[in-house]
C-alpha cells in the first residue's frame, strides 16, 4: 500500500476553550444536519467557490457544518479516519489556547499516525522562544499560525518575533490561509477576524522571511487565484490542497511544481477520501507526482521517518 502523509489534520475542540480535554473522549458521533460541506465533497468541491461562500446564507451552512464537523475530532474518530482512507500518519494542528503541542504530543504517545506540530499562545505573556524550544527537543515538526481564529494578523510584531525565534530549528510554518468563518454572526465579533486570511498578508510574510519554509493552508480556500498570483514566484512555499478541486490542484501543481504540493484534507473538517480522489485525477495517473503530494513532499520538509 502507498505511503500517504495528511499534512493537515486537528484533534480535539479548536473552537473553544480546553478543547483538547475532548481528545480522549469516546463513542462520539455526528449529529445529522444538512452537512454542505459532504455535498461539496461528493462533487471533488467542482462548485465549491462558484459564488460568495462568505456571505449570507451559504456562510450560515459552511459555518454549521464545520461546528459539527469540529466536535467529532476525538483520537478514536481521528484513527478510525485514517485507517478507512488507507493514510498512513497525519500533522496535527493545534490552535492554542483552545488545543495545545501539550495535548496533542499525549495524543501522539497513543497513536504513531500522529505527528504533532506546535503553536504560539496569543492570549498570555511568555516565552516564546523557550516554550518552542522545547516543543521542538519534545517532537515538534513545525508550528501552526492561524491569524482568523487567533485573531492576530500574520504580518503582527509578535508574529514576526514568532517566525524569527522558530526560524532556527528548519522546520515548516503551516498558515491557514483564506478567508473563513467557524462560529455564529454574533459570537465572530469577538472571537474571530475572517480578514485575516487574505492572501496580502501571507504574501508580508513570506517574503519577509525568504529562508523560512511556510506552507499556505487550504491554498487559500476561495482565494486560491490570489495564491497562484501572488506566491507562485516564491521559492519558500509550500501548499496544502485541502478543500481544492481538480482543476484548481492542477494549477497548483503547476505553478509551484509537484515538489511544493501536499495531499491534506484538514479533518475532521474535510474527509480524508476526498483529495485523495482530488489527486488522483489532478495527476492523471502520474505515479512520481502521486508520490511526491501523497508523501515525498511532506516526508523531506518535516524531516520524517514513516
């Protein structure tokens, strides 16, 4: 069976607090609702981006889809996910506070198909540059910036300070990317700043720092055109393709090459299955590219042994 690393993957509650206190939970199921996002997903997300996403009542499905989504993220349901895909380890992603390296490093001690990456708590003073220091001696390969849910722009002082102390250690910086919404009209106002996924603020970032290796999550989502546009030329770029179509997959692999793509699928707010069939058909039976998105790519710029 091939190799398939899912370089984009959650464990527990990210959208509230001590979320990863759910990580251990067991026998949790989806509630049934009217979930947009499997509709999207039965298409390879062909009209995913057709219109608005952002606005109105879409917004609303996307929004209560996802929260359902993010409450089956268990380690029981994460494993189980991965063993009906055929994958064969994925990167989680914490978002502190909510989900910490702490956690999902426990996690890791139970399941080997989890590869935990770390993270930068905005919400309390400090150190930084020990606390990832640390992460990384205890298994961290690589940390997770999420600019909507953390409500910190990427291209922030303290970000910045961030990428600088976590520079040394060679390892990716994975940014959510795109503009999105995780939580009702009136709990947003507070705890997120969808603006902050647009793609100007990775293109700061990533040319301020042309040694870093940053990886541009979900390729943007609605705003893959901007990450064509305004990053191909970057030679420090990775990107993931969790909830891209065909023909957006195949553009990426074109413009940043079949060495700067990653197979992903952000679970549990994406199913596995999907870019797997995404890749497949985007590579058009291409076993070398297959090779290098499903595990090459991600394997050599995280350093793994799988």
């Amino acid at each position: 069976m091939e190799k398939i690393i899912d370089a984009h993957c959650h464990l527990g509650d990210v959208l509230y607090p001590y979320g990863g206190e759910f990580i251990e939970k067991r026998g949790v199921k989806k509630r049934f609702i009217f979930d947009i996002v499997s509709l999207s997903e039965f298409t390879l997300h062909k009209y995913a981006y057709a219109g608005d996403v952002n606005a109105g009542w879409l917004n609303d499905l996307n929004v209560k889809s996802a929260r359902e989504r993010n409450f089956i993220a268990t380690r029981e349901n994460y494993r189980a996910s991965l063993d009906k895909a055929g994958v064969s380890a994925g990167i989680c992603l914490p978002i502190p506070p909510n989900v910490t390296f702490a956690d999902l490093r426990t996690a890791a001690e139970k399941d080997s198909g989890i590869i935990p990456f770390t993270g930068v708590d905005y919400t309390r003073e400090y150190d930084v540059e020990a606390s990832l220091a640390a992460d990384v001696a205890a298994g961290a390969k690589g940390i997770k910036l999420h600019p909507i849910l953390q409500c910190t722009p990427l291209t922030s002082k303290k970000t910045f300070q961030v990428v600088e102390a976590f520079a040394p250690y060679e390892l990716p910086i994975l940014m959510h990317t795109g503009i999105a919404h995780y939580y009702s009209y009136e709990e947003g106002q507070w705890r997120e700043r969808a603006s902050y996924g647009e793609i100007h603020y990775v293109r700061d970032i990533v040319k301020a720092f042309p040694r870093v290796h940053f990886i541009v999550g979900h390729a943007g989502l609605a705003e893959v055109r901007d990450v064509l546009d305004m990053l191909g030329n970057f030679k420090n770029v990775w990107v993931d393709i969790s909830f891209q179509n065909v023909m957006n997959t195949r553009a990426l692999i074109s413009i940043f090459s079949p060495d700067k793509v990653l197979y992903a699928s952000d679970w549990p707010f994406g199913d596995r299955i999907t870019p797997i069939k995404v890749i497949k058909k985007a590579c058009r039976g291409d076993e070398g590219i297959e090779r290098r998105v499903f595990y090459e790519n991600a394997s050599e710029l995280m350093h793994l042994s799988i």
